[in-house]
C-alpha cells in the first residue's frame, strides 16, 4: 500500500469506454482520429471507489446535530427516537420520485468530487414497502448515473419501534418476505447487518447471512464499531467480501482477517464527526492487511460523501501515508464493492473513470489541503464531467 506508482510527462489512450494504452509521453504515437486534451501541470488519477454509503434518505437529520453539539451522544439520541428510526420515519412519508431526485443530487455533487463507484445501502426504510422503495430508488439511480453502481440490502439496520419487544418477528419479515421479493426483483448484489451490541447480535446476523446465502447476496457486514466480541469471525465465516467501520478491533480479529478474503474498511468521516476512536489504520496495515476507506456518507453519523475529505483525515488522525490512502481509496475500495477487475486503477483493459486534477505538482497536495476539492475533471466510461 506504500507504492503509489507514477509516471511523468505520461500520456492515456481511452477507446470507448475502455483505457486502450498509457505511458511516457515520449511513446505516444498520434493516430489520425485521435482527440488530444492537454492536461500539463495536472494528475491523473482512478476515481475514488467509495464501498461503504447510505446516499439515499430523506431529508436530513441536521436536528440532531444540535443534540450532538449539546453534548448527546449517538446512543442517547437513538433513545430519543432519533438517529436510524428518525431517518426511517422521514423515508417511509416520502415518496419514491422525491426520494430519487434529493438522492440523485447528491449522487451528481460526489461525482464533481471525483467518485466514480459508489456502494449504495438500503436501511432506512425499516418495513418492506420501505426497504423496496430504496433499492428500487438505488437502481433507478444506477440508470441514471454514469458511476458504477453497487447495492446493498441493509434491512438489518435497526430494530423498528413496533417490533422493539419482538425482533424475532422482524427478523422473519427480512427473511420470509424482503429477501425472496428482493431476489425476484434483482435488487441488491450484496447483503449487510449492523452487527452491534444493542442492534442485531452474533445469532440474529447469522440467522440473516445463512438465509441470504440462497440467494447468492454476499456480505459486507458493519462490525466493531462500539465493541468487539465476535462479528469479525461471523463475517469471514460467512465468507464477507468486507468488514466495515473497525473503530474497535482486537488482536484475534486482525489474526482473523489474514487468514480470510475479507477486506477491512475504514470510515474516518464517522469517526470526525461523531468524536469516536478512528480505526488503527498503522495496526492493520502493519500486520500485513489491506485496507479500504470510504465515507460512511449518512444523514446521523457521517453528512458527507466527499472522498478527498476522507482521504485527509487517513492521512492526519490514522498516520496514513498519502499512497497508502489513495490506495485505499481507488483499487482496495475496488476490490470492497467486488470491481476491481474494472475500476481502481489506470490499467490497460480497464473503464476509462479517471480523475483529472487542478494544477498541482504533487498527489500529496490532495490530503494536505483538507476540505478543497482538488478535482478539475472527471472521466467516467470515457465521457469528460465536469
């Protein structure tokens, strides 16, 4: 993670969608229909691969943030009825064509800032009118957008005021009703529990992953981010492509993980705006792991997509390199949304999602100049945005 390779005076040759060549400017061959863009004194970089978001909700949650700021904590305004339950009361009285266009806007603001795929949960819908209204939301989403789309059910979010006394019931809800109708539809690639003391447990995130499996969902499963004590191990056994947030982790977890396929994935804009520990990037990286980051990017805990932002705060709170966080933040988010075969890095064969910077002489500048978007351009399938 500590090699960032990088050519100077380079150029790139896009054939449709697809990266056809790249090099030292000094072996380009001009071909006769060849289009030229000079782009001197600026980088060209993959897009930013964000694996982790919950980009569609309704509204905002900016109340909260008052409570926050008056001392609160997340726990405290869950009990309150805010945090997931109050996003899901908001969801379920909004329409599914409002939902799309707050959605849709956002979507088109995190490609200006150079995110080229993005992971998009469900979870705020909390019933099954709800729950489907937002993967349907995520998919139309995906028609719409140039980026590279990824969706995930997220039902086991939190446990609905109405089943608070019988989260078994809940459970048969996602299992006998949501999964096989989600199945039907071809609405999510991947399957996600928050496995937390207080949300859903060792047992009931098992019960979920073994009904999943039929269905060909693969896990990525929030973990550790308040305690450690066993969903890590549940992760990897139901063979998780990653496991996400890790603000907690415990030497038997990272043992754990380096004998698995499971990626751990860090969301350090969750950890600023709430004032929890960040994840130990140096602990996990030093072990001999991989590591993703991604933004979290959610109406409570974490009110920003924004990648560059994402990438500082590795390099200031995590003591992450700059390679090591561009890195994290292109082909290992790749490999956490399962498209790094396509996306997260320049390579011949690969889709043309590229970020071309402002001027600057050094990706360095990136982390550095926290909250400024360094993107000039952005590339997606071969198009120019901008």
């Amino acid at each position: 993670m500590k090699e960032l390779p990088m050519i100077e005076n380079a150029f790139i040759c896009i054939e449709n969608d697809i990266i056809s060549d790249f090099g030292e400017m000094k072996s380009y061959v001009n071909k006769k229909n060849d289009k030229v863009t000079d782009v001197s004194g600026k980088l060209i970089l993959p897009s930013w691969c964000d694996s982790h978001s919950h980009v569609v909700y309704a509204g905002d949650r900016s109340s909260e943030f008052i409570d926050r700021i008056n001392g609160l904590s997340y726990q405290e305004i869950a009990n309150r009825g805010g945090g997931i339950l109050n996003s899901a009361k908001k969801l379920q009285n909004t329409d599914e064509e409002l939902l799309f266009n707050q959605s849709m806007s956002r979507v088109d603001n995190l490609m200006k800032l150079g995110t080229g795929a993005l992971e998009i949960k469900s979870g705020y819908g909390l019933t099954f009118d709800g729950e489907l209204k937002m993967l349907r939301v995520i998919n139309k989403i995906n028609l719409k957008t140039p980026m590279k789309i990824k969706s995930t059910f997220l039902g086991a979010h939190a446990i609905p005021e109405i089943y608070k006394k019988n989260k078994s019931s809940y459970l048969d809800l996602i299992i006998d009703k949501m999964l096989p109708k989600i199945n039907d539809e071809s609405l999510a690639d991947f399957i996600d529990v928050f496995c937390e003391k207080g949300y859903f447990d060792l047992n009931d995130t098992e019960i979920i992953l073994n009904a999943a499996k039929k269905y060909g969902l693969i896990p990525k499963i929030h973990v550790n981010q308040f305690n450690s004590f066993g969903g890590i191990d549940l992760a990897i056994k139901y063979k998780a492509l990653s496991v996400d947030h890790l603000e907690v982790i415990s030497e038997k977890d990272i043992e754990s993980l380096k004998k698995s396929k499971t990626i751990p994935v860090a969301l350090p804009g969750c950890s600023f705006y709430l004032g929890i520990p960040y994840t130990q990037a140096r602990k996990i990286i030093s072990s001999g792991l991989p590591l993703a980051l991604a933004t979290d990017f959610n109406p409570g805990t974490a009110p920003s997509g924004n990648m560059n932002f994402v990438i500082s705060l590795a390099c200031i709170k995590m003591k992450m390199s700059p390679e090591e966080a561009i890195n994290a933040a292109t082909i290992n988010g790749a490999y956490a949304m399962g498209i790094s075969d396509n996306y997260g890095s320049i390579d011949i064969g690969k889709k043309a999602n590229l970020i071309i910077t402002k001027e600057m002489d050094s990706y360095e500048k990136i982390p550095y100049f926290f909250g400024e978007n360094p993107v000039s351009e952005v590339i997606l399938n071969g198009k120019y945005y901008s």
